[in-house]
C-alpha cells in the first residue's frame, strides 16, 4: 500500500525549502537515504529526496509565486506524523 498527498504553496525560495521539508521528514521518522537538487535556468527549482519509505518531491513555479510538493510513503505511520505535523 502506498500513501500520497500533493499540495501547492506559497514559498518558492529554493533554501527555505530544502531545509524546511527535511527537517520535517526528520521530525515524522523519515529516514532520508539521499535528495538530489536541480537549478533550472533562467529560474525554476527541483528537490527530491529519496526515502526508505519512498519519496518527497519539490517543484518551484517562481514566474507563478508557487512550489508543487508531493509525498510518497509506504508507511502510514510516518506520512500521517509528516502530513499533521506539517498541516499540509
């Protein structure tokens, strides 16, 4: 079984989220295997940080003032901590 939840925000900055969004899967009992980033030119960014228990992608959209986020887990217990911890 596998969990996902998918939400826009309001923030974009590329160094705000990343620190953000993994200190949240830290605090939910993610354990994070590894992320991978991608500056897009002239703007545009993408994280995805691989988990043991799937993934979490990010997606700047700053000519639009938002950021795409999306979360994969095969583990209720840590997606459901991630999602009311995050209010996402």
């Amino acid at each position: 079984m596998i969990w996902n939840k998918s939400w826009w925000v309001t923030e974009f900055d590329p160094v705000v989220l990343k620190g953000q969004y993994s200190a949240r899967l830290l605090n939910a009992g993610f354990n994070v295997l590894d992320s991978m980033e991608y500056y897009f030119k002239p703007c545009g960014y993408t994280v995805i940080f691989l988990l043991a228990e799937s993934h979490l992608a990010i997606h700047t959209f700053p000519e639009e003032n938002k950021t795409y986020i999306e979360l994969s887990s095969c583990v209720k217990e840590k997606f459901d901590n991630f999602v009311n911890k995050t209010n996402a």
